[in-house]
C-alpha cells in the first residue's frame, strides 16, 4: 500500500514493519537537531528514517534485518528527496553495534515489543512485532556505544513495559530525559509511551501527555499539531 505524506511517498506492501499510528507519533515527536546524523533501528519500509530526513539535514543511517523490507526501504528512499542522505544497512543492530565505525547525534527506534503476546503464524512478523531477534535489553544495550556524549535515543513502548525499560536503561548509564504518555481517547488510559534517554543524567524528565481523539472521534488539536508536518488532513 502507497502512503502519501507530505514531502514524500512511502510503500510498506513487503515490509514487515507497515506504517501505522506508532511511526507517526515517534516520527513526529523525535527531535533532533537540525544537523544531526541519526541511526533509525528497525527502519522496516523506511518510514521513520524519511520523517527524519525531513527534520534533519544530516545523514540518516536505518538498520533492518529482513531484507525484503531492506529492499522496499531502499526503494523509498530512493524516489524521497534526501535519497543521497539516507542509507540502508541489512543487518541486525547486535552485529552493527559491534562492528560500526561512528557514532549518532540521535538513535531512533520502533522496536518488537510483544514479548508476551500471542504469536502470529506468519514468522517475518513475529521477528518484527516479537522480541525474537531483539530484546528490550539488547536494544538498549546497543544504544550507548552508539551515541556521540551529547546525543539522544529516543523509542515507543506499550505503557505496561515503560517501567521495566526505565530501570533497564537506568542499569546501563541511559537516563530518561523526556516522556510523552498517548490514550486513543478523553477518559481513557495511556496505551503508548514515547521515551527518549540521553547518556547525562539531568534531572527529573520532562512529562507530557496526548490524546489522539476526541468523544466524537475526531482528530484533537493536539494531535493534528504534533503531526502537522507529515500528515494532510
């Protein structure tokens, strides 16, 4: 299926990561800076890499493990306009963290989370949306080499594993900088929890919250504005 965006086009029709209201939310809150070189880990049909291109001038690097998403990503970023600044790398990001040669302003992730879910028959998703091939604490633990000593990680999580991650990242010197909680609606419970962790410790973490729709199920103003660069209504 073909996503038009804003500045750019995405197809998610081979990749097992598909564009969906998680992508948007940390795509559109993820702030870098306007120069950073950012590692999107999970990149699946590219989607969060592009949302960082937009917002960023410096080179994007995404990591994939499955190779028919590698392959519909690098198409993608092919016909983008930052086609030049973006670059696929098919591997897993146990291996890269080892093996890589820099590092990223900003470290951006979507990760398999369904630690404990049910799983699907279809084994390219369980990698993708199952710890499988990537746990909480492998992900986390691949992040601090990676980063420059100013520099950012920022993921999205189902609220009920945000404390697990917190006390997970505390252990290996990540400190939580910023949280925003999501509920699909007024009166509900958060069903999301962006995160974003730097290697210094500032204090308390900069909380904030967001709804997605109203009782009549329209799009709140909130969220039209986190997304207003991306999406057209």
């Amino acid at each position: 299926m073909s996503f038009r965006f804003k500045q750019f086009e995405v197809d998610d029709i081979r990749s097992t990561m598909r564009i969906g209201t998680d992508a948007m939310l940390l795509g559109s809150w993820a702030t870098p800076s306007p120069t950073s070189d950012i590692l999107d880990i999970g990149t699946g049909c590219g989607v969060i890499a592009l949302m960082m291109a937009q917002k960023s001038s410096g080179h994007i690097y995404a990591v994939e493990i499955d190779l028919p998403s590698c392959s519909e990503a690098r198409i993608n970023f092919l016909k983008s306009p930052w086609k030049e600044r973006i670059t696929i790398i098919p591997n897993s990001i146990q291996q890269y963290s080892k093996t890589a040669c820099q590092q990223f302003d900003y470290i951006i992730s979507n990760p398999p989370f369904f630690s404990n879910d049910l799983k699907s028959p279809m084994g390219r998703n369980n990698r993708t949306r199952h710890d499988q091939t990537l746990t909480l604490i492998e992900l986390f633990k691949s992040a601090p080499p990676l980063l420059k000593k100013n520099g950012k990680f920022a993921l999205i999580l189902p609220l009920k594993q945000a404390q697990e991650s917190i006390r997970m990242a505390l252990g290996i010197n990540l400190f939580l900088q910023q949280t925003l909680s999501v509920s699909s609606k007024p009166n509900r419970l958060p069903f999301r929890i962006l995160l974003q962790f730097g290697l210094s410790n500032n204090g308390e973490p900069t909380n904030s919250s967001l709804t997605i729709h109203d009782e009549n199920g329209n799009f709140t103003f909130g969220y039209l504005a986190l997304t207003h660069d991306f999406h057209s209504f």
